[in-house]
C-alpha cells in the first residue's frame, strides 16, 4: 500500500503493555458471545474465559492518538483511510459519518461487550463502537493462515469498520432483535449475510483506497488470498477435519472473496445488499 500521503486518525487508543488487576466472576462473558467476530470462533471457548477476567481492570488511562511506532502508525493510516471513504459515502446520502474507535491491546481486553482476548481475532463492539485489535493477529495472518502483506491486514480493520457502518445504518440492531427469537440455523444464516455484507464493505472502502493511489499491484490479490484463508469451510477443514455448512458464521472462502470483490469492483454500498439477495 501507498499510505505516505494518508493522515493518520487519532481515534486509535493504545491498550498495549496496559496491566490488568482485579478478579473474581462476573456475567460479562455472556454478552460476548454475541459480537460478531471476524473468525468463526466458538463463542463457548470464549465465555469460559471471559466469565474468569470480566470484572478486571486496566490500572491506568490509555493513551489516545495515533501510536508512534510502525504498525501504530500503520492501523491509524488505514482507519484514516476508511474515515475519509465512509466520511464522504455518508456525505452523499446527506448524513454523517461518525467514525468509530480503534483499540490496540495485548491479550485481554475490556470493553462495553464484555472481556475480549486475542484468541477471538479482532471484533466490534457497538455498545461503545470501538473495534478491538491484539497486533498479534497479524503475526497470525501472516503465519498460521498463509495471508500476508499489507493490504490483508488493511481488509482486517475495515471489516471491522463494515460492522460499525452497518450499526451506524442499522442493519446491527435489526439483527440483534431477530436473535433469540429464532433457531440456531436461522441466526447462523443471518450472521453469515451480516459478515459477507461487512467483507462487501471492505471491498467499497479498497475500490476508494484504489481511486486514491493507495493500492499496489498485489494488493487486491494479498485481500482476496485472506478472504480464502478465513472462510468457514477452509477453518472447519482444519480444525475438525470436516466441513458443516449449517454451522456456518462469515461465510465460505467463494462467498467472502465474491462479495469483497463486488464491493471492490462497485465502490457502493447498495451493491452490498446481502439481505435481500437469494444467491449468497
Ligand atoms: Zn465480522
């Protein structure tokens, strides 16, 4: 990516090196299960951790602004990045755009959600609209999922701000609503229009980056070899050996390259339309 001539946004708060203190239980770990996660994480895992840690906390105030250091710097980019895109989205339709939170922190995290840990891959919370990211899943990307480069890190984040521009349309709520009064089929099929629709996001906030020269040749390929390494089926296939499509969250691997593809190619929002399409 070419992000020299990009500002840096200053809604990053830094968590990282921050210590943690307090215990004992608390029923945190119930909320988590419901944010939507960038993986398809077993939110069961996630409790039993969460429960343990939930009324811990941070023992100072974090710094806010852009981080000095290089991927500090980088995450702020990018974030700038999606701010300037979705400032300008919002403006057409005659409406704001208010940006969300970037959270950087190292293994465990508080947030209105609930604890979040790394484990969990990067996520949104919309109590507080902040999106939380632990730098080592990069390291992750990078190694245990074979999805290097730049570009792939970038589409992590406006993933994740995809989620927040569907809590800022309401798209979030809706779902949110619908949730308990269904079958468990029923939510994970609209969790998986609700995750696609968020990777179609992603693709309108790259085909933007692209008309603003942020791009290299090998970007698009560096995201669409992510979107592959992240999808249901590829996850399952090597976690348990074997492939349950009733089971999915986010999506297959063709169902996440095809639709950060349609939002790449159209840059608009409205062809992001995950909800009322019959081929997924
Ligand atoms: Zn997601």
């Amino acid at each position: 990516m070419q992000l020299d001539d990009q500002r840096a946004s200053g809604n990053v708060e830094d968590r990282r090196g921050m210590r943690m203190v307090g215990g004992g239980l608390g029923v945190g770990g119930v909320v988590i299960a419901v944010i939507a996660y960038f993986l398809g994480f077993d939110p069961g895992t996630v409790l039993n951790v969460a429960e343990q840690v939930t009324s811990q906390r941070e023992t100072r105030e974090a710094p806010k602004g852009a981080p000095a250091d290089q991927m500090g710097q980088f995450v702020s980019k990018i974030l700038g990045s999606t701010e300037d895109v979705w400032g300008k989205i919002f403006q057409r339709s005659n409406s704001r755009y208010r940006p969300p939170t970037l959270v950087l922190y190292d293994g465990l995290v508080r947030s209105a959600c609930g604890m979040g840990q790394s484990a969990m891959g990067p996520f949104y919370c919309h109590g507080d609209e902040k999106l939380y990211i632990d730098l080592a899943f990069f390291r992750d990307l990078r190694t245990r999922f074979r999805a290097p480069g730049d570009f792939a890190q970038a589409y992590v984040i406006a993933h994740e701000v995809g989620h927040h521009v569907q809590n800022l349309t309401g798209t979030l709520q809706k779902m949110e609503v619908a949730r308990g009064r269904v079958s468990q089929a029923e939510n994970n099929r609209a969790s998986v229009r609700m995750e696609l629709q968020a990777d179609c996001y992603a693709g309108v906030w790259g085909h933007h980056a692209g008309t603003m020269n942020q791009l290299d040749s090998g970007d698009i390929a560096e995201a669409l070899n992510a979107a592959t390494a992240i999808g249901d089926d590829r996850l399952q296939k090597q976690t348990q050996g074997r492939v349950v499509p009733e089971s999915f969250t986010h999506g297959s691997s063709e169902q996440r390259v095809r639709w950060f593809k349609r939002g790449m190619d159209s840059g608009r929002p409205k062809d992001c339309d995950t909800f009322s399409t019959s081929s997924l």
